[in-house]
C-alpha cells in the first residue's frame, strides 16, 4: 500500500511540476462554464437598426421611440430610400430595417395601418429573433395608440410585414456552410501544424531537423506547405457541397472568396506554428489548441451566437479571433454578393493578424533555437 501511494504522490508531482498542462486542466472547465454561460442565449442587445420613415408624423416618431426604449434595438440611422437600405445591409454595419409609410397617423386611426420589417436573412436565427421583437413592440404599441372601438375590431390596427433579404426562406444552410468552412479550415491549418511540429519535438527528431542544410524557417514552411494545399481543397470542397447539395449561392467573385480564404489560412498557419513554439508535446499543443481555436471559433466568431448580445470581455475576444471577420467576409461574398470595396475593412484586418501572428511565431521559433 505503501508503494501504491508513493506512485500516486509521484504522479501527483509530475502533474504539478507541469505548469502549462495544470493551468488548462484547471482553467478549461472555468472558461467553459464562463463562455458557454454567456454565449448560447437567444437574448440579445444594442441590435442597430435603421429606419425608414416616409410619414415622418408623430406617431412614426413615437414608434421609432418605442422600438429602441428597451436597449434591444438602437437606431443606427435613418435613410431616404429603399437602396440606401440595400447598401447598409451590405456593409453589415445593421440587421433590421423598419419602414413606416406615409400617413401613418391617419392609418392608425381609420385601423389600415402597416409596417414592414425587413431582416438580414444571412443569419436566420438572429433575424427571426429580431423581427419577432420588433413584431411584439409594434403590438404593444398598437394597444398604446389605436383608438379602443379599432382594438375591438376583427382586423389589427397594425398589419406588419416582414421580408428577409439574401436568404428568404430562412435556410439554416446560409449560416452554418461559412461557419463549418471556417473551422474546418482553422482546425487542419492550426491545430495539425501544431501536432505535427510538437510531435517532431516531442519524438527528438526536431534537432535531426534543424542541423540539416535546410534553413530551419524554410523546414518550418516545407512542413506546413502539405496543410496550406489540404485546407485550400477542404475548403473548394466545403463550398461545392455547400452550392450544390443545399443550395447555398454564391453571388459575389469566386477569385475574391478563394483569396480571402488563403488570407485565413495564413493567419490560421501562424496560430498553429505559433501554438507550436509554446508546447512541449502533442498532448499540450492539442489541449491548446482547443483552448484557443476550436471553442472560441465556435461560440465567439458569430458563428452560431450573435457577439453583440454577449458581454464586452467577450466581444474584445471575439474580435481578436480571424475565423470572425473571415465568416463575416464569407457572408458578404456568398449571400450578400458584394466586392472589395465593401470588405477590404475586414480583409485588412484578418491580414494584420495573419501577420501579427506570424511574426509572433518566427521569433518565438527562433527564440527556441537560441
């Protein structure tokens, strides 16, 4: 027994000697609870929306008071016309549109009165969730406004109308082909460059490596090369089967999207050479590599869950990680159709991180062959 309780304590010993291993078997169920607390809710806040007012009457400027008073939606502006909607959908900066016509005050009282709504359909869940609040705001304040003898009429005093733009039918498809093509890219780019250079390291061939006649950056990018062309298949692929099995379009330029996707690739490389550079085996470049790029790719890039409901801390998080502004450029170009000049924001962006990380990981490399 005694023996027995000795090997205990001296595995004991090895798990606390291990600092790194021990910060991610006590942190990762702590970040779990943290982020899956936070992130999967169907509430959301501060969600911009613009109006389109043509009556421009008090009770059209009441109702615009009535639909932001909660916090839930803020006005982010109004427009002049129907194309200016089109081109504040397209440069992602709102989600909903609400259009009041003229002599909305007199159609109130005679009980003829509507509204339409109209979503950005690229994320359905997110424009159901938002158009069925406003359509709740619009009732309440119908009861508020309406004259009692319209109330008690078989017709509503209010009829809304919804419309969602780039994807009508509210296809599940539309959210989840950008989505899986942006984790699957980051998990074979990431997460196998990190597993393989750990394994070289953790097997001891790393030095066989690196005294050979090759450049040791060189041998680095002749070991990621394989995962750029593996990645850059994985993803035509996801793509053909996203078009062509459920019909997910793609309205914009196929070169600028296959681009946009080498960009992330880059920046998705980076991270994993990187990750690489900080763990000793492959068991620790895995457990990080989940850590830092699976769950947050998943919950924190508007993949599934929209980033504006969740708390700030988060959302600087959300921001700082590539497969968000690669999915929002995946959006664009596929549903939106839109062109370089409507993305270049995002893509420079994604370009800085692939190239912050990527100099973050050549000198952390050439830090360990010091």
């Amino acid at each position: 027994m005694k023996k027995f309780l000795a090997f205990v304590k001296k595995e004991f010993r090895h798990i606390l000697r291990d600092k790194r291993t021990l910060l991610i078997l006590l942190g990762m169920p702590v970040a779990q609870v943290i982020i899956f607390g936070y992130a999967i809710t169907n509430e959301f806040r501060n969600a911009d929306i613009i109006v389109l007012d043509q009556a421009k009457d008090d009770l059209s400027f009441k109702l615009t008071q009535k639909l932001t008073a909660s916090g839930h939606l803020r006005l982010n502006g109004t427009v002049q016309n129907y194309a200016d909607i089109h081109r504040q959908f397209q440069t992602g900066k709102v989600k909903m549109a609400v259009v009041i016509p003229p002599g909305f005050d007199q159609a109130i009282k005679r009980g003829t009165a509507q509204v339409q709504l109209i979503a950005d359909g690229s994320e359905p869940n997110y424009a159901s969730t938002l158009v069925a609040y406003a359509s709740q705001m619009i009732a309440t304040f119908q009861q508020e406004q309406a004259p009692a003898s319209i109330l008690q009429s078989f017709n509503p005093p209010i009829l809304v109308e919804t419309r969602m733009l780039y994807n009508p039918q509210l296809v599940s498809a539309y959210l989840f082909v950008p989505g899986v093509m942006a984790l699957i890219l980051m998990l074979i780019s990431a997460m196998m460059t990190s597993l393989t250079i750990a394994r070289e390291k953790e097997l001891g061939t790393m030095e066989l490596l690196l005294v050979s006649p090759l450049h040791p950056l060189l041998m680095v990018v002749g070991k990621v090369v394989p995962y750029v062309l593996i990645a850059f298949m994985d993803g035509v692929l996801v793509l053909a089967v996203g078009n062509l099995v459920f019909d997910v379009p793609i309205r914009g330029s196929m070169a600028l999207l296959l681009i946009m996707s080498v960009l992330y690739v880059v920046a998705a490389l980076s991270l994993g050479v990187f990750i690489s550079t900080k763990a000793k085996t492959q068991q620790q470049a895995m457990m990080m590599s989940l850590m830092a790029l699976m769950l947050p790719t998943v919950l924190l890039s508007d993949f599934i869950f929209p980033l504006k409901s969740m708390p700030v801390p988060l959302q600087v998080i959300g921001n700082a990680i590539p497969a968000k502004w690669f999915i929002a450029i995946l959006k664009d170009v596929m549903l939106k159709g839109v062109g370089w000049n409507f993305i270049w924001q995002k893509a420079a962006v994604l370009g800085g991180m692939s190239l912050f990380f990527l100099l973050l990981a050549m000198k952390n490399f050439k830090t360990r062959l010091a």
